[in-house]
C-alpha cells in the first residue's frame, strides 16, 4: 500500500488559472452585448469549447478560437473585424497573465519532495504551461514533469510506470476530480482532490463517496500530514 510517487496537477493546484479565463468571458460577453445575453453566451461558448476540445485540445489558443466561433454563430456571421481582434488580443493577453503561485503550493510539494518521486502532471498548450512552470519558480522541485494532451487513466498509468513504481504505488493530488482524481482512482492509483472556488464546468465530477484511496483536502497544507499517515498504515 506504500506510495513512493506523488503527481501534482498545476492550474488552479498549484497556481490560479480559471480566473483568467473568467475574466476574458466577462470581456467576451461585454462585447457581444448587443447580441446576446450572457447567460447564453456562456453557454454556447462551454458548448463550442467542448466540441472543439478533440481537435485543438486543451489551453488558451482553442479557448481562442472557441470564443471567435461563437461570436460569429451568435451574431449570424455579423460580427465585426474589429471584434474579432479584440478577442485575439484578449487571447494573448491570457498568454501573458503573471504566475500567482497557490497558497502551501511550495511548501507542499517541499515538504514531500525527497521522499517521494515528485511529479507535474499538466494538460494544457505546450509553450504556455512551459512558460508558466518557468515563472513560478517551482520547476526544480520535479522529478520530472509531463506536458500531456489529456489526462485518462492510460496516460496516467503510463507516467506512473515510467517514472515510479506504477499507478498503484503513486497519487494524483489536483482540483480537477474529472482530470486528476478519477482517472488516477481507475487506473488503481490514489486520487487527493484539493478544489479550488472557480472550476471549469468541463472538469466537475462527482466525488467517490466510497473509495479507500479518495481523499479531499481543504488546500496543500494538509497534503504533508495525509501523505505521512498513508505511509504509516
Ligand atoms: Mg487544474
């Protein structure tokens, strides 16, 4: 029952990163005002990312292009050009956004670093989570990290083989329970929640309730304390 890995997740674990995107569908909904209400305009644009998410995958540039295509289904192919480059520049704007790094984020990935192999386990566009794990000065603490189009019980299986002793032996610690704690859960790992209060409506999922290898915690403080009480049977 012993784990000897531990994965951390990295938007909103480790770092906020849905208050960006909250900020630009409020800017998205500004300037589609006159053309439909927000509510509806959230709602199509969860609709187009979901859709979209198998060809572009996860991350600010398919967000991107997920706004533009609504904006043109919304207005009926009326809207502006100069729209459209407001939600690119919003866009790139997301691509800039500084690293505000999580409370405990450091102190738990310390505090368990040594002991444990240590990994980053992230879904998103390439360049920018590279950027972001540079700018939040954590990447040293890492035994390794892994930049993946999706998080399934397979590739979570996978990571874990190659760098521990295998999913069994590993947990998965993030916010997201439909990415990080119910895929590591199937593939016979453990699954540590920590939620964070904004959450993309993509990544909810219901909770185990009955699961020996489900834990939630408030935030990353407790996760030292968790882990040496695993360790201790
Ligand atoms: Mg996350």
């Amino acid at each position: 029952m012993t784990i000897t890995t531990i994965g951390f997740d990295a938007d909103d674990t480790l770092w906020q990163n849905e208050q960006f995107f909250r900020m630009t569908e409020q800017r998205f909904a500004e300037l589609l005002a006159d053309y439909a209400e927000r509510d509806h305009l959230e709602e199509r644009l969860l609709e187009a990312e979901r859709r979209n998410v198998g060809h572009y995958g996860f991350g600010i540039k398919g967000f991107t292009l997920s706004m533009i295509e609504t904006a043109i289904e919304v207005t009926e192919e009326r809207v502006p050009a100069s729209v459209i480059r407001e939600l690119i520049a919003a866009g790139q704007e997301m691509l800039r956004h500084p690293i505000e790094l999580l409370p405990h984020a450091r102190e738990a990935i310390e505090a368990v670093t040594g002991d444990y192999r240590v990994l980053l386990i992230t879904k998103g566009d390439l360049l920018d989570q590279e950027r972001k794990l540079a700018q939040s000065g954590l990447g040293e603490l890492f035994d390794g990290v892994e930049i993946v189009s999706d998080k399934t019980p397979a590739v979570y299986a996978e990571i874990f083989a190659r760098h521990g002793d295998g999913a069994e032996k590993a947990m998965m610690v993030g916010n997201s329970l439909r990415s990080d704690v119910l895929p590591a859960l199937e593939a016979g790992g453990w699954g540590t929640f920590v939620p964070h209060d904004l959450t993309w409506a993509y990544e909810h999922g219901e909770a185990p309730t009955d699961h020996d290898r489900f834990h939630e915690l408030a935030d990353l403080g407790a996760l030292p304390d968790l882990v040496a009480r695993l360790a201790d049977g």
